[in-house]
C-alpha cells in the first residue's frame, strides 16, 4: 500500500484558505484555491525573501476585492443600487437641517410644520414634469404584468426621494438666512426646490426610457447603427442592450414617420 503524501502546506496555511475561500465567488473559488495553494507553497520554502505574514494578508486581501469586484458587476446598474444612492444622497442632505434645527426631534417637528407646503410644491413640480417629459419609450404591452408593476413602483420610488432630496437641499441653502429675511429665504427655498425638483425629475425620465425593461438595469454598450444618408431608407440611430441579453433599445437619430421614438426590441426565446 502506497503511503499518503504530506500535504506541501502548513495547517496554518490550510486553515487560512478553508475560511478564505468562502469570501471567494463560487464561480472562482476552484482556480482561486489552486493559485494560492502554490503561491503559499512556494512562499513556505522561500521564507526569508517573503515572509509569511505578507502572504497571510495577500490572501484576504485578494479573496476581499474579488468579492467586492463581483458585488460592484452584479449590483452595477440595478435599480436597486439607483435607490440606495439617491436614498444616501437624502440622508446626506438632512444632516446639515438636524445639525441647524438642533435635535432629531426640532427637526422632525419643523418638517411635520412644512408637511402641507412639501406636498402642494411636490405635486405641483410632479405634474408639471410629466406633463413637459420629452422622452417617450412604447411600452411592450405584451410583457407581464407584474413587470409593469415592478417598473411603476421603482419610477414612483425614485420620484418620491428626487422631491425629498430637493427640499432637503433647498431647505438646507436657505437656512443661514432664514433668521435674517424668514421671507425672502421662503421665496428662495419655493425657487430652488421648483428648480431642483424639475431637473431631477427630468434625469429620472431618461433615466427610466434608458433603462431594460425587463430587469429595470441599465442599459450599455451604445453603439451607432446605420448610415445618415440613408435615413429614409434604413434605421439610423443608436443601439443600447441589456448586459443579461433581455433585448435592445432602438434611439432614432432623426424621427421619421415610421420610427418617432424610442423602441425597446425583447430578444425572442
């Protein structure tokens, strides 16, 4: 009976990668493993130009940003990354407010105080924005329903935190002089939150037309298609595809009479 090799690693260096590795993708683990059982053997026999330590680090470290690197790729995009940011834009733009007001609590009181004004300005800023929205995008009436419904509720999402964040940051321009000139720093705060509402509101349009409809991530990889020249003749615009390969979104350059806005186009099954 042939006797069992010892193992080329330490128990230390085996311990270390069996709790790594679960840091590890699953999809990379099997090469991740494989590249840093070498590295670790070969850094045994070579302790004094590498010391163990280095390695010890170099291994979390790689197993951390391989990690972080799939989160950014799987999250890159996603509607839910859009509102965790505008969600944390929010958060950042009432900590300068709770700081003035002097409490959570002043805070709280001062902005139940202003509930009325923030949904009178909000839905007037809501409806004047729909009613002036420039992009169009036809629907695919034959998707399923609930995908409709996914799709408002994310619009309605990003609407509801792009007025609040709008208040939030009118609120927070015209603090320094609302002791001073309580009048004109209403009047400023009215202005600045109509323009800051209406700019946001608009990036949430086109955001919304640029995205799949599908999976409600954003679409990539623009590219031009078709020649100028032949406008009349062929499509001439740009082409936006969703990276999980759900279809593509057609950008007229020139609207023609059979092609006047954007088309999103479902890859067959």
């Amino acid at each position: 009976m042939i006797p069992a090799l010892p193992s080329p690693l330490t128990r230390a260096d085996r311990l270390l990668l069996a709790t790594t590795k679960w840091l590890v993708p699953r999809r990379e683990r099997e090469e991740w493993l494989r590249s840093w059982q070498a590295e670790l053997w070969y850094g045994s026999h070579r302790r004094a130009s590498r010391p163990a330590p280095a390695l010890s680090f170099g291994v979390i470290q790689d197993a951390l940003w391989l990690r972080f690197d799939d989160l950014s790729h799987a999250l890159t995009g996603t509607p839910s990354l859009c509102v965790l940011l505008l969600s944390s834009l929010l958060l950042l733009a009432t900590i300068p407010a709770i700081i003035v007001a002097g409490s959570l609590h002043a805070f709280v009181l001062a902005s139940l105080g202003c509930l009325s004004q923030i949904v009178a300005e909000s839905s007037l800023v809501a409806i004047v924005s729909l009613a002036t929205a420039v992009t169009s995008l036809e629907e695919n009436l034959s998707g399923a329903h609930k995908l409709r419904l996914k799709a408002r509720f994310f619009l309605f999402a990003k609407m509801v935190l792009i007025l609040l964040l709008s208040w939030m940051l009118s609120t927070d321009l015209t603090w320094p002089i609302r002791p001073f000139l309580p009048f004109t720093a209403l009047i400023l705060q009215s202005l600045s939150f109509v323009i800051f509402g209406l700019l946001g509101l608009r990036w949430s349009s086109i955001d919304s037309a640029l995205r799949c409809q599908h999976c409600l991530c954003s679409l990539a990889s623009p590219a031009r298609v078709g020649r100028p020249s032949w406008n009349f003749l062929e499509f001439n615009g740009t082409e936006l595809v969703c990276k999980h390969g759900h279809g593509h979104l057609s950008v007229p350059e020139i609207e023609t009479s059979w092609c006047q806005s954007s088309v999103w186009i479902a890859t067959t099954t």
